[in-house]
C-alpha cells in the first residue's frame, strides 16, 4: 500500500491505495515453474507462509520438474510442525492443482496418500485438460501416475534427511510419526520404504530419543534372537 498524498487533506485521515503489480503477482503464484536456482530461499518460504497459511518457515523444500510420459512440475513443503487437526482425516486437504498454470482445485487428494496429508504443494501438469472435473480426476490414469511420483519423492525425501540430517528427522518423526505409520497398513507398493522410515525408542535411548529398526538391528547381540516391545 502507498500513501495517496493528493486524496489527503490537513486534518483528515490519510488515503491508501493498494498499489500491486502484474509482474509481482505472476511471480508469487507460479514460482514453481520458475528454475530452482533462480529462486532465494526467502522466496520459497514467502510463497509457503502466504499459500499455506503457516507462520513457519518449512522443514524441507521439494522442488522438481517430472518429463517423459508424464510432464509436470511439482513443489511441496514439508512442515515443521503438525497441524492441530492433523488426525481429522476428514479436514485433510490435498495438494494445489494446476493445469498449464491455470488454477483447478487446492485440495486434489487424489494425488496424496492419507498418511501424506500433512505435505503441502503445488503440482501443474502440462498433459491434463483444463476441463478437468472432481469426477475425472477420481479415475484419471494420469492422476495416478502423477500421485506416484509424488509419493516416490517425498518418501525418497523423508530417507535422505534420515540419514543426512538425524536430529532434524527425529525432531519430524517426533510431529509427524504418527501419521507416517499409517503407511504401513494403506500402501501396500511402499510398504518396504516406509518401513525405513519408522523410528522407536529403545531401552538404550534417552526417553524420548528414537532410531530406525535398521540401527537396532545393525547393534543387536549375536546371541539376540527376539525383539522385545
């Protein structure tokens, strides 16, 4: 906003007019069709606090351009911490749709899995049609094969920072756990991934310290035949 000297007169209230412009605006909303070096971290985060209504900075960035049979682009946010309606699954919001940069939906939950619904992003394919509908994109091939991608990348995501960043990850698991868990009993295909991604307390931890299966089985005894829990 900016002052509007000439509206103002001594002894009234200022005017403002809102002052944007058409660049801006085209920036913010399709940011992830920009290139990733060219975009500061300060710009991802500011399209995340506005797009998403969070006052965080999010955990981690996933910025990608998927070609081949199926194009598009994708950015998701992983949070920092759980929302208080995250166990509502009926409150459960899917990712931003577009198409070509045309807006669709923001809640598709076609292309996230439940026990996923705490990411938050945008995905804008260039192969779907712009009429589009709810019914379509229920039974959309295309849907499914972009919702796959999706979930590979995010699970290859969660896996790096396990093993690259352990103290971030425990603090996520910590949020998030919960939920991931899920994944072990609905997506049978991912089974294996996920069950990477668990981590539990041990009687060798501090309260409230985790590790993965794949640690507590690297240190058990040779003699150790059971896991107790």
């Amino acid at each position: 906003k900016e002052k509007d000297e000439d509206a103002s007169e001594e002894g009234e209230d200022p005017v403002y007019k809102e002052v944007t412009t058409e660049e801006t605006l085209n920036s913010m909303q399709a940011i992830w069709t920009r290139n990733k070096s060219d975009i500061t971290e300060e710009e991802y985060h500011t399209f995340y606090k506005g797009a998403f209504h969070d006052y965080e900075d999010p955990e981690k960035i996933i910025h990608w351009s998927a070609e081949g049979t199926t194009e598009f682009k994708g950015l998701l946010y992983l949070p920092k911490k759980a929302p208080f309606d995250l166990f509502y699954n009926e409150e459960a919001k899917g990712l931003h749709l577009y198409v070509k940069r045309v807006f669709i939906t923001n809640d598709c939950k076609e292309l996230l899995p439940s026990y996923l619904r705490f990411v938050k992003g945008v995905v804008d394919s260039a192969d779907l049609s712009l009429n589009v509908s709810r019914e379509i994109l229920q039974n959309n091939p295309l849907i499914r094969r972009i919702g796959k991608n999706v979930v590979s990348k995010t699970l290859s995501t969660l896996k790096s920072m396990q093993q690259k960043e352990p103290e971030a990850y425990e603090a996520f698991w910590a949020e998030f756990g919960r939920v991931i868990k899920e994944g072990m009993h609905t997506d049978h295909a991912n089974k294996d991934k996920i069950s990477h991604l668990l981590q539990f307390e041990s009687n060798k931890t501090d309260a409230g310290k985790t590790i993965s299966l794949k640690d507590y089985v690297a240190r058990m005894q040779p003699d150790q035949k059971e896991i107790y829990f």
